[in-house]
C-alpha cells in the first residue's frame, strides 16, 4: 500500500512496523473447491502448523484435476486437514487422514462430523508407522506435508520412500518444502519422476508421479 502525502506545514509521521504474523493458528482456512467449497476449518495454535495456503493448494488441484471421483487419498501429515478434506470435497472415494497429536486429530474428526464427510477416517498416530500397515498400492494419492522445521530430519524423505509403496505406477505424490534445494534432494531421480513443480513465496511444491518398477509389465 502507498502511504498517504504529508500536509503541509506537518511532518510526515513514520509508518508503524507490522507486527509478524505467526505461521500457525488460532485460525481458519477455506475449502476452496468441490461440494465443501467455502467450508471454514479451525486452525489450532499448534507449533509448526501450517496449513497450505489457498493459492498452493488451487494449483495443486488444478494439476492433480478437479474431479477426484474414485480415487483413494492419504493425508499423511493431516494437521489442520487442508489437504485431505480438499480432496474429500472434489469427490475422492476415500480418504485417510493421519494425525499424531491427539488434540489436532480430535479437531480432524470434529471437522469430518461437522461437514458431513462420510468418506474419511482420522487417524491418531505416527505417520509412517501407519503407512507401513499398509497395503502396497493402497492410494492413488499421497499428500506429504510435515513441519518445515522437521525438513532436515530426514522425515520427508521416509515419507517419500512409503509412500513409493502405497502408490501404483502413475501414482500422484504431493511434497512441500521450505527450499529448492531439499525439494530437489527429495523428488530428484529414483522411483519418482517430477510431475509439476512450483513456488509460492516460501513454499516450494510438487507433484511426483510414480514410475513403474524396472521389470514391471506395462
């Protein structure tokens, strides 16, 4: 925003410093497409909250299709639930949504109750213990999105790595990262090839789709 002009014969005052704004809630955020579409979710005060702004998540459904009618999602890192409900609302056949803090997967069950969302199940606990329970070729789509604070933990990765064996050929991954670099590290070469790839201010993101096993009948 421009400041105003100073009148004449007064000084000018100096503009008042923002205060940084925090990036977790208390808070809310919008559904942005499908049945749900204008639906508010809670964001808790919750360090490393930080629940995928409007814009990312437009793209990203804008690349993964607007209709997600039959497909199987996971939400491995659900939090406030942006993701998973997002694709609830465009008509997913299912959805798992993994939460291991109790007080953020009981808001996540809340919600689901709340909007009527018959087609998911709320999950409280580790992210990749769940996945390994798993069956291989479980999901047609992964959504990884863990703390940024967790980047260098080696957490994105792992979850990267499951979510190779609960995908068939062609399936979609989507991973957020808070530099090229890691994204890059991440998503580069091996079992993934790099579908769509962006940046949104801080966030980098992208969709890998699984490449076939060497060996596999096409």
């Amino acid at each position: 925003m421009f400041g105003r002009t100073a009148m004449p014969g007064k000084p000018s005052s100096a503009p008042k410093p923002r205060s940084p704004q925090p990036n977790h809630g208390p808070g809310e955020v919008r559904i942005i497409g499908g049945r749900l579409k204008r639906s508010k979710l809670v964001v808790a005060h919750h360090p490393g909250l930080r629940p995928t702004p409007d814009r990312v998540r437009e793209t990203l459904f804008n690349w993964l299709g607007q209709d997600l009618a039959g497909l199987r999602c996971l939400d491995l890192f659900a939090g406030s639930g942006a993701l998973g409900l997002e694709a609830a609302s465009r008509g997913a056949a299912w959805v798992d949504l993994v939460e291991r803090d109790a007080r953020l997967a009981k808001a996540l069950t809340e919600a689901c109750t709340r909007l009527g969302v018959a087609a998911a199940r709320v999950h409280a606990q580790d992210a990749l213990q769940f996945a390994a329970r798993c069956a291989r070729g479980s999901y047609d789509i992964v959504f990884i999105d863990p703390p940024f604070a967790l980047a260098d933990s080696g957490l994105h990765a792992a979850a990267l790595a499951a979510a190779s064996r609960l995908l068939p050929a062609g399936g979609m991954a989507y991973i957020e990262a808070p530099d090229a670099r890691q994204l890059a590290a991440w998503t580069d070469g091996g079992a993934w090839s790099v579908y769509r790839r962006d940046r949104a201010g801080q966030v980098h993101y992208a969709v890998l789709q699984r490449k076939a096993e060497a060996g596999a009948a096409e």
